[in-house]
C-alpha cells in the first residue's frame, strides 16, 4: 500500500480507505498545505496568489504521493499551483477548444458539446477530485463546484433523444464520479434508455487521484450500463500504486474495456522512456493507453506546453519498440474545435503508380507493389450494414467518394464570387 504522508498517520484505515472522507479531507487551503508539505511562507502565498484564480483540491491520498525532498516531483507539478498559471500568454484561450460553441444551443453550453457526427460529449459536473493543474477545461472546472443541474441534463438528455445520429455518449467533467453512486445512476439509466445510444463511456481521474472512489457497489451499479467503456488519466509511473492497481483490477474484471488519456507534460512526462515506462505500467493494469493529448492552449499552462515534435518523438521511440498494444494515438487537439488531429512520425516515404515506399522503426525502407486492379473499386453493397443514416461522408471522406472535387474555405475567392456546383470546373481555379 502507497505509504501515507506523516500528517495522516493517526486517521483510521477506515476512514482513508472511504472515498467519502478523501474528498471531505482534500487540501484546498494553503495554510494547511504549509502544514503538511512544510512550505516555507513565500511558498505558501506563491499558492494562495493562484488560487485568486482557479482551484486548488488533492486528496490526502494524491497528496501522499509527493516525494517532498524532489523539487521536480511529477505528481507535486499536477496538483500543486505555481505562479506561472497567472501568467496569461499570448496564445493563451480562455476555451482553447471551442467547446462552448458547439453546444447545441446557449444553455447547454458547459454540459453538452457535439462535434463529431455520432457522438457528443457530456459535461456531468464541474467538480473534480482533484483539479489538475493543467486542466484544459479550467474555464468550467472547478468554478461551477457542483453537479450539472438537473433541468440541463433534462435538456441534454432532450437533445440526445432527437439526435438519433448520437451512438455514443462520453459523459465526463468535471469527474463524473465525483457524483453519488445514485446520481450517477439516475443518469446512466436516462442514456442507457435511449435506443440508438449504442455505447456509453465515462471520463475519470478517480483510479488516479482518489482510487477509493472505485468501490465494488460501484462496480455493480455500472454493471447494468454495459456497454460501458471507461477511461482514465494516468499521467506518471508515480501514478501507479497498489490502490490504483486494485480500482483498475475492479473495473477490469468486471468487464469495462478501460483505457487512459495522458497529457503530454512539459517537466512530467516529456521524456520517451518515461511514457514507456508508463505504458508498460498501464498494460499490467489492462489498461489500453489510447490517447496521448498535446497541451492545449488553456490560460496559465504555457509552462506544461512541449513542442509537437516532442510528442512525435514519443510515437517513435515506440512505435515498432514495444507492444504495438501499448502504442497510444498522439492527438492535437484543434484550437478553434477542430477536433482531435492525430500525429506521427512519417512512415510513408514515397509512392510511384504501382508501389509505396515505407520505412519502419528501423530505418529500413521497404517497398510495398499495389494490386494491379487497384483503380477499380471491389463494389461491395454496404447498404445493408452500414444504412444511409449512419453514414457520414464530409469533409475528406467525400472527396475521397469522389462527390466533389475540392474543399474550399469560405472565404475562398472562387466561394466569394459564385458558389460553383460540385464537381463542376471552376476555371479560377486553374491558375
Ligand atoms: C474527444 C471528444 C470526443 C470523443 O472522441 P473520440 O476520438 O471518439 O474518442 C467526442 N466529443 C468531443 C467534443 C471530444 O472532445
Ligand atoms: S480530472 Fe480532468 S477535468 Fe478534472 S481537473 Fe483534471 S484534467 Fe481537468
């Protein structure tokens, strides 16, 4: 078991072990964690100057996780405020990912957020466990420090029952289990009643920051959502201890398919080894690494942003290294809510009519010769299991049906002057 920090030796395993009592005792005052971390009193305003401006709350149980004498420590730098989140840069966006504008209308902004053509994102709380300091969604969490208001979820719940496009509901936060296990029932049975909401999926910090959350009652109460997919936010090897192995245990071997979403972490994470390390950790814990994140542009996290590059650099130390298994999707997430942009190294080289160049990790290059029937489509009938409702042929998916000739933006010359029909020449465009 994680060693606990001196400050709580004294409390009942009982009591450590309720997830209750972790959030009842979550530090969010700076004279108390002057106390515990023994922080000199210039570091105690550096946190209380911060917390002027966005939240600060880390369980006893997150917070024994700190090495005190490492100045550098990885879980220190994810809870703990510094005076560089006051520092607004120039990049900075207060909703780096439009979020808010992708709501489907005003009241729903900062609870439901549908941009991708079948599923949404759906906002259950503001409230986290612990609020992680470089949080991309500081602009709600942990201002709104309560749970979405039962008249918006009535709302959202509206919307999702008249989108029958939606097959898929992300419900996060916020920390959605911060939520009583009857809250987060009552709106799970809404979604799950919902026919064309085919699969269900939750966002948590909780195996991380508070793996006491994870309880077997809840367990079984999640049980009755299946499919129920659940992802988490491990960022660290520090991260994995003996609590969190036994939540993820408890989830897994109830039969959620469990998967993580890191942030790339200038100072944390930012080092190949230590992301392989991580994915080797969460591997042992049957949990899929899925996603890493770039650092978005939220307010007062400059000083976490790496170069994408840095990113990139990870894919290739495992790509072809390690499990392809533990091989997460390094994503950008859009500013302006472009969505989720996935990046890697270039393993095409080059093409001829009739042969891909490709390199592996390696460095060996190898071609690859294309069928010679390439150019004639196989003329499968898709009807059938893929009906026109669920198809979603925008963007490039359409030119690649071969629809339309070009995608231009709307401030095109050509778009200002007269919309041309598809597939139609625009002899603008010849130059
Ligand atoms: C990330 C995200 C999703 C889910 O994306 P997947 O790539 O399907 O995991 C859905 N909606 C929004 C707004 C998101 O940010
Ligand atoms: S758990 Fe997620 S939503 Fe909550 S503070 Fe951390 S990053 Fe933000």
């Amino acid at each position: 078991m994680t060693t606990r920090h001196p400050f709580y030796k004294s409390v009942a395993d009982s009591d450590w072990n309720d997830w209750r009592w972790q959030m009842r005792h979550r530090v969010t005052d700076p004279d108390e964690l002057q106390r515990i971390l023994e922080l000199d009193d210039l570091a105690r305003e550096r946190v209380r100057a911060v917390l002027g401006r966005f939240r600060m709350a880390v369980t006893p149980y997150y917070l024994s996780l700190i090495d005190p004498r490492d100045p550098r420590d990885p879980v220190s730098l994810q809870a703990i405020p510094r005076p560089a989140e006051l520092e607004v840069q120039q990049a900075d966006l207060a909703d780096p990912l439009a979020e808010d504008r992708d709501a489907p209308c005003r009241e729903l902004e900062h609870v439901l957020t549908h941009r991708y053509p079948d599923r949404v994102l759906l906002l259950a709380t503001g409230e986290c466990t612990m609020y992680c300091r470089h949080c991309t969604r500081r602009r709600i969490v942990g201002r709104r420090e309560r749970a979405t208001s039962p008249a918006l979820l009535t709302r959202a719940l509206e919307y999702l029952k008249e989108h029958e496009e939606v097959r898929d509901v992300l419900i996060s936060g916020g920390d959605p289990l911060t939520l009583s296990d009857s809250a987060l029932e009552n709106l799970l049975s809404a979604v799950h009643a919902i026919p064309h909401v085919e699969i269900i999926r939750i966002g948590t910090r909780a195996p991380v920051v508070c793996p006491q959350r994870v309880t077997p009652q809840l367990v079984d109460m999640l049980g009755r959502f299946q499919p129920l997919y659940v992802n988490t936010h491990f960022n660290h090897p520090a991260e994995v201890t003996d609590e969190s192995r036994a939540a993820c245990a408890l989830l897994a071997d109830a039969g959620f398919p469990l998967g993580n979403q890191s942030v790339l972490l200038r100072g944390v994470n930012d080092d190949p080894h230590i992301m392989k390390a991580l994915v080797h950790d969460l591997l042992k814990m049957r949990v899929r690494p899925y996603y890493v994140y770039q650092c978005d542009l939220s307010e007062g996290i400059e000083h976490f942003r790496t170069s994408v590059g840095k990113g990139i650099e990870m894919v290739e130390f495992l790509r072809g290294h390690t499990s392809g298994l533990a091989v997460p999707t390094f994503v950008v997430d859009a500013p302006g809510g472009g969505g989720k942009i996935p990046v890697m190294p270039q393993y095409l080289i080059s093409r001829t009519h009739n042969k891909v160049l490709l390199r592996n990790f390696e460095g060996v290059i190898t071609t690859y010769s294309e069928p010679a029937n390439a150019a004639v489509d196989s003329d499968l009938d898709s009807a059938h299991w893929c009906p026109p409702h669920k198809r979603s042929d925008i963007g490039l998916a359409r030119l690649c049906a071969g629809d339309e000739l070009s995608l231009t933006p709307s401030e095109h010359r050509s778009t200002r002057r007269a919309s041309p029909s598809s597939g139609e020449r625009d002899p603008s465009k010849d130059n």
